[in-house]
C-alpha cells in the first residue's frame, strides 16, 4: 500500500501522527510523508521519505493570527479563509506534485491528512484517490446533543437543550458557515471541481467521508445518536518513548510540545512563527533527568503537581503565576513546572546552579519582576511527557489534547484552564468525563487553581459545580486510562487504513465490471434494420 501523509508542520499536528507513520512503515508499506523543512529529520527517523511542504502551502504564523480592533464574524470568517481555504491551491499542487518529487513516481493509494485540511477534500475529487484524516482535536458535529465549537459547554439534558443547540447549529450555518462554504467553492471553482453544499460544505469537509481516525474512545468524547460513519475511535496515540530507547526523541515533551493543535476552525498551534517550521526541531536528549527527579520519585505521588501552559501561551502571568502563589504555601505539594522561559519568572531557585534561571538580556522579565521561588517548585524546560506523568497525582494545564490524553491514560486528574483555539471543547470534556475540573477560563484567579487543585488533592467540597461532595476524580480518571489501555491505536489507525484501501479498490472494480458490462451489452445488442431493406423484402 502506497500512502501518502502530509501533516502541518506543528507539535501537536506531527507527534500524533508519527506513531501511525511508524507502523505503517513496520508492515512494509510506502510512505511518503510530506511537512514542513524543519521536520526533515524526524520524518526520516521513522522510515518513511520526506517531501517537503512548498512555502505557498506552509502557514505565515508571524502575520496571519494577528486581528486588529474589536473582533467580529467577519474578520474570524476573513481569518479563518486565510489559514485554510487560500492555501487549497497550493496544497492541491503539492499532494499532486510528489510523483514529480520522487524518483519513483510515486502515486498513493490513500493520502492521510491532519484536521481542517479542506484539499484533501478537492484531491479525492480530481484524482479519485481516497483520503483519511487524523481526528486531533475534539469531535464536534453539528447534532443537537453536541454543543457549539469554543463554547466549552456540557451536552445538553433536556430536549429544551438540544432544541436550542438545533437553533444555535442553524443560526451558525446561515450567518458563518455558509460564508465560508461560499469561500471554499469558490476555490473548488478554480480547480475545475464542481461546487459542494453551499450552507455547510466548510462544516461537512473539515473532516474525511471515509474514514475519520479519532485518537481517543467514547469515554472522553460526549455522545451523540448520530455517530459519523467515517468516526473510527482508536485510542489515543502517545508518543513513542514508551517503545524504549531507540525512540525516545520522538517522545511528547512535558514543555507542552504535544499540546499543539486547532479546533474546529481553530488556529494551528505547537509553533510560534513560520520561520521556527524551517528550522530544527529536534527534540531535547529525553534520557537526561533534572537534578529534582530523585526527590519527585520519592515524594507521595498523590502530592505531586504538574503545570505546563504549553508552547503557544508562554505569558507565565495567566496560569503559572496563579498556580504557583495558590499552592506555594503548601509544603506537602510538590510543584513540578515545565515549559519555555518558566525559570525567567524566578530570582533565585535555591536548588543550585544546575537549575538556577540565567539572568540574560533575552530574558521576558526584569530582575526586579520576578519572584522568589517558593520551596516547593521546581521547574525544567524540558522532561518526556509520559516518563514524567507516570509520577504525578494532579496536572494543571492549558489544556492542549495531547497533553490531556497523555495525562488521561496515566490516570491523571487534571484542572483545566483553557479558552484558545480548541481548549474549551477538550476542557468541558475533561469536566463530563468526571476526571477533572475545567475553571472555564484561560487566565484563572489564585483562589480558584487552589480550590480545584486541593478539591482533587484533598478532597474538598469547593471548585467544582458538576460533581457531588466526594467524587473521586483519580477514580474517573483511571476508568479513562483502562479503557485507553484496550485499544493500540498505531495498529487500529493501519487496519482501518488497509481496510479503506482494500474497500475502495473493491468498489472501483465492481464500477469497472459494470461498465465493461453495459459496453458488452451494447456491442452485442442488433443493429436496427433500416426502412429501405423492409422495401426490398
């Protein structure tokens, strides 16, 4: 099987798909994987051939994602059209463009793809070949049981509920989707395709009509009477360090590195700028520990609390600062903080050189803006996610989906403050799921990251409106973590990709037969006897 996978060249975009590239490639098959420069070397690790993406194609990050005065529909539809439909063009040229760049001609059977790439849609169409998409953020639909996207609200339980999403659903379509499903035809226009649904073809195409691989189980995804066909639930794919040594620079970082990702619609996250997808991004020696890891591993697991904000939000002011003065009086917590510039917010860590924040002329803060560290934190830039979840009894997060799935199949409880681009939909399923506390927002006050944080530590009977007085979110959590532990989502995303190629193939051969056939039927059918020939008899 020949495949073709072509991914946005960001974190939370790459690290999910790499497991699946890793088997595709152990079973002998094809692969040609095609993102950004910078990825160059770590697409080459798992086996498979790079292509890269052309510059047309790529993301501008440094000027797309700013939007000036007050924000409204139009300049998110204006936004929106510029991060995913104005590039279709270039896309389409790039997937068709491979057999040019490989010195085998190379022609996929299937092409797999990340979340929100709408040329997939217009390459099936042209050429035929089927396509598959990743599911990296979570499945929101139009149905009625399934709230708007970003607004971070529960499944309705009522009919008056659902009524009411049926109502939001179709007030988005008229006054939202449909200018962008106008946007999208206009582009499959240019490419000769025919035009889609005009109300809600931006809405139908975010997503493959084949196959659609969601990386995670019902457990952690609200339910609907309606379930796609295409939804295939696989699991969630971790990163590979759990496979041993060999590959553990492909591990997700616990520096929020896995936490990449859009929504619905959302912004590609996991990168800061497009200049950062050309350069290297080779991932930190993961077999390094910090010089805090002995005294981690010793302290009650129960007690350990990790915080990470992710790559994208590094204003240390919106969740580390809170997290850091809510909990810096408990000496019974341990505080274990990682991310980029988390050093810069210290004046002195206490724990020696090895880990004291160099003072330098980039760093984001003055010396005299920053704090004391408190004796109970402790920071590093850089740890493997999952090597380090394994320790932790609570995470505090933006709430990224990879990073909430790597901590959920460690069991982890999490409370979740993010509003960004898809984190509000993962946060209110972190709250359904009953394996955590979302505090509906992205900057929270201290008092209420104490509150969540002891409620789950402690038990306490404040910071969460959706659970009763002792509900045992380690409990919920675990249940997530078993039912994640069932699936082996490399192997589940390849059988189902094998099973679309081999379903395709069948159904072109059945079309093939009946044209053949009625071309059969026609030769043999008599020709009609002309007028003159019945004069003559």
């Amino acid at each position: 099987m020949k495949v073709l996978v072509a991914t946005y060249p960001y974190a939370g975009h790459f690290n999910p798909t790499q497991p699946v590239v890793g088997e595709l490639v152990r079973r002998g098959h094809n692969v040609v994987w095609m993102t950004g420069p910078g990825y160059e070397a770590r697409v080459r690790q798992t086996g498979a051939r790079f292509v890269p993406m052309s510059a047309e194609a790529l993301v501008d990050d440094d000027n797309i994602h700013k939007m000036e005065g007050k924000v409204t529909l139009a300049k998110v539809a204006a936004y929106l059209q510029c991060l995913f439909l104005d590039r279709i063009p270039a896309q389409v040229r790039d997937y068709e463009g491979v057999a040019a760049a490989t010195e085998d001609r190379f022609v996929p059977d299937v092409l797999v793809v990340d979340f929100c790439t709408y040329a997939a849609r217009c390459y099936m169409d042209r050429t035929g070949i089927p396509y598959a998409t990743l599911g990296i953020n979570p499945l929101v639909t139009l149905d009625p049981e399934i709230p708007p996207w970003g607004s971070g609200e529960q499944p309705p339980r009522s009919t008056a509920g659902r009524l009411r999403n049926r109502v939001r659903h179709a007030l988005g379509i008229v006054f939202f989707i449909a200018r962008l499903s106008r946007a999208l035809n206009k582009q499959r226009k240019a490419l000769g395709l025919p035009p889609r649904s005009r109300w809600r073809s931006y809405a139908d195409d975010v997503r493959s009509p084949d196959l659609h691989l969601m990386m995670t189980t019902p457990a952690f995804e609200f339910p609907r009477k309606k379930m796609l066909r295409s939804v295939v639930f696989i699991g969630p794919l971790l990163p590979s360090w759990l496979e041993g040594p060999t590959a553990k620079k492909d591990d997700t970082t616990s520096d929020g590195g896995g936490d990449g990702g859009g929504g619905d619609g959302g912004a590609a996250e996991g990168t800061s700028s497009s200049s950062a997808a050309a350069k290297d991004t080779a991932t930190p020696d993961a077999s390094a520990t910090p010089p805090w890891w002995d005294e981690m591993l010793a302290h009650p697991r129960q007690k350990v609390v990790h915080l990470t904000q992710g790559t994208i939000a590094t204003n240390t002011d919106l969740l580390v600062k809170p997290t850091v003065e809510a909990l810096e009086d408990r000496n019974d917590l341990l505080v274990i903080i990682t991310g980029k510039n988390v050093d810069d917010m210290f004046r002195e860590s206490g724990l020696g050189e090895s880990v004291a924040a160099e003072v330098t002329a980039e760093s984001p803060l003055a010396e005299d803006a920053r704090t004391a560290r408190p004796a109970n934190v402790r920071t590093a830039a850089f740890v493997p996610h999952l090597r380090l979840l394994s320790h932790v009894g609570v995470m505090v997060t933006n709430a990224g989906y990879n990073g909430v799935l790597a901590a959920l199949s460690c069991g982890v409880p999490l409370v979740c403050a993010g509003r960004t681009e898809d984190k509000a939909d993962v946060s209110s399923r972190v709250a359904w799921s009953g394996a955590g506390i979302d505090l509906a927002t992205s900057a929270p006050t201290a008092a209420a990251v104490r509150a969540a944080v002891l409620r789950i530590v402690d038990g306490g009977n404040t910071g969460d409106p959706l659970h009763p007085q002792g509900h045992d979110y380690r409990a919920a959590a675990g249940h997530i973590r078993d039912d994640f532990a069932r699936h082996n989502a490399p192997a589940e995303a390849v059988d189902a990709l094998e099973a679309l190629v081999k379903r395709k193939a069948e159904e072109r051969a059945v079309e093939v037969a009946i044209e053949e056939g009625t071309s059969r039927r026609r030769k043999l059918q008599p020709k009609p006897v002309r007028d003159s020939v019945l004069e003559d008899d």
